[in-house]
C-alpha cells in the first residue's frame, strides 16, 4: 500500500474534529475507516461531517458514526470500465476497491483513469455578484496602488481566482460591485481578450455596505444567485451549498468555516466564594465563521433599502425579524482562504 493510500486510512475512534482536520491536511474530502486487522470499515465524505455539524451533533463525536450504508466500493471483479461509470455517476475522487477478506485491495483515483477534472462539478449556471467596492484598508499600502481585487493571487488576480471557481460550476455571468478605483477594474477585463465568461460592473456612488449595492440589482436577476466577498477563496462544492439552500427552503444561506483555537493556559470555573469548580488546561475552543459567500433568492433584493448603507447581516437580521428562514452550511477549516487580511496575504507573497 504506497503512501498516497495510506493517508487516506483512519482509525474507527477517529472523532469528527479530527477527520475534518485530516481532510484538510491531506486534501482528499474522503476518508478511509480500518480496524486493527486492517478491514474496511466505511467512508466518510466532507458531506456525512456537514450533515452532523447541521444536525448539531458535538465535533468531539466517533465520526463512524455517521457514515452512511450503501458505501460505493469496487470489487476485484469489476473492469477499468464499470469503475469508471461508478466513479462518473457519483462524482467520486477515488474508489477503493474491497476484497473477499473485507480488506483493501488498491484505490482507483480519478486521475488514474480520467485527466479531464470537469465531470467531477455539476453545473449550476447561477448567475454571481462579487462585492468589490471596498477600499482594501487592511491591505494598504498595497491597494494605495492596486484595487484590492487586482491584487496577484498565483499567476492571476484574486477576482479572477474567484471567478475561476464558479466557473468549474459552470457559473460564467458575473455582477461586481465597484467604487474604489473601478476605471482599473474596467480596463483590466477589457484588456482580457476571448474570455469564456461574462463580466458586468454596476458602480455604488458611495459606500453601501456589504448588501446595499445589491438593491441596483433588483430588475435583473430573476433567479437564485451567489454572492462572494472579493478577498475570499472557498475551496467547496458550490452545488453541494445550493442543493443544501435549496432543500432547507433557506432565503438566504451563509457559508461558514469551522476554526479552532487553542487556549494556551489553564482556564479556571469558579463558583459561590471563589470556590474551584473546574479547571481545563489548554482547552480548545471551535467557533464558526462567517466566510463572506452567500447565495440569496431574488425576492430579497426589494427587501434592501435603495441607497443606504446596508449590511448582509441587517438583512439577515430581517428576514429572521419577519419569520423567514437563513441558513448556515458549515465547510472545514482550511477550505477558506481569508486574503484580505495582510498577515494571511503577506504569506501568500512569500510562497
């Protein structure tokens, strides 16, 4: 079994946390369960620990708890053929194939039998707003030169990433929403020649908040849409979070990351008269963050006053106010990449 496979394997005892820990240290959203004798004891996906964070079961829970019966697994019998069908139906970065002995017997990853990398993402064709009207404050004195979204991420722009992820979702109509220093943007696509997607900017005269320039959107977009942040990466299936919004009868659904942070002292609980109650050493503490991706039904654009300054939260905030429904699809860790933050991005420099 070469190390590439070995990665994959994980102990029965494994809880939630640590599998979704592991996800994102070896980059595979799939996990393998062994035992001691080294038999198989299930897969979990990214979407089993997602159903259990949602369902409000503690991340500290055994994670084989929630795999799910009817696992997709090969036989020694089957052919390149059938395991390629198997893998194109179910949308499977990889396949392992099970024994009689109940062991593994090797893993058919995608890349060994398909080079294109398309099939694996359902196309949405959602159209997308891209909020890209701040000033870039935290990333100055770079965006004294440079609008924030025409910052270098790789070999492209961050807007450009960005768009570069929706469309695997076959996402290709995008609104961004402009002001500060928007005749750079402008010029930048259209100096971008023979683009495969659509880019139409609609300027915010002022500052307007992170949901009050989508109000000039009212009269086009018809349909369920996303909206990103500028300075986000989100490494998830985007069909995986409409299909959730979508099946919740959410009106709007936010995305958010799991982060954990280690408390690096003893943390005391006392009672009546300083008495000792408890005390953790080092305990860590998980929290879910707002990423800055959201996907909202088109009826809320007239629920945004016209010209005023209007955040996605005061929209939240009514349409919870009024009994309406928002939702909250979680995503590990490292699957967000906050650039906007100059520590984060000064390390992206650097690499």
């Amino acid at each position: 079994m070469d190390d590439k496979v070995k990665s994959l394997l994980v102990a029965p005892d494994t809880s939630l946390k640590e599998a979704l820990a592991h996800m994102d240290k070896i980059g595979y959203k799939l996990l393998i369960f062994i035992d001691d004798q080294q038999k198989f004891k299930g897969l979990l996906s990214i979407g089993d620990i997602q159903r259990a964070i949602i369902a409000n079961y503690s991340l500290d829970e055994p994670a084989l708890n929630f795999v799910r019966e009817g696992l997709i697994t090969a036989r020694p019998d089957m052919t390149e053929a059938m395991i390629k069908a198997e893998m194109l139906k179910h949308r499977l970065v990889y396949m392992p194939v099970i024994n009689a002995d109940n062991k593994i017997e090797r893993v058919i990853f995608w890349e060994d039998i398909l080079q294109e990398e398309s099939h694996l993402f359902p196309k949405l064709g959602l159209p997308v707003v891209i909020m890209a009207g701040g000033f870039g404050t935290r990333l100055k004195p770079l965006t004294n030169v440079l609008p924030k979204p025409l910052l270098p991420y790789g070999d492209k722009t961050i807007l450009e990433s960005i768009i570069d992820r929706f469309k695997k979702f076959g996402c290709v109509n995008f609104d961004i929403s402009v002001n500060y220093k928007a005749d750079f943007i402008q010029f930048y696509f259209d100096r971008i020649k023979d683009k495969d997607y659509n880019v139409n900017l609609f300027s915010e005269d002022a500052p307007l908040g992170t949901a009050g320039s989508l109000r000039l959107l009212k009269d086009k977009l018809k349909t369920t849409f996303f909206v990103s942040n500028c300075d986000i990466l989100i490494e998830e299936d985007y069909s995986a979070i409409y299909n959730f919004h979508k099946e919740h009868n959410h009106e709007l659904t936010l995305v958010a990351s799991l982060k954990n942070y280690r408390i690096p002292y003893g943390t005391i609980e006392s009672g009546n008269n300083g008495e000792l109650i408890d005390i953790k050493e080092k305990p860590e503490l998980s929290f879910m963050i707002n990423c800055g991706l959201y996907i909202l039904e088109p009826h809320l654009l007239s629920e945004i006053p016209e010209n005023t300054f209007f955040h996605i939260t005061h929209l939240m905030e009514k349409i919870k106010g009024r009994g309406g429904k928002v939702g909250v699809f979680p995503i590990s860790e490292k699957s967000w990449i906050d650039i906007g933050e100059w520590q984060f991005y000064s390390k992206i420099l650097l690499q």
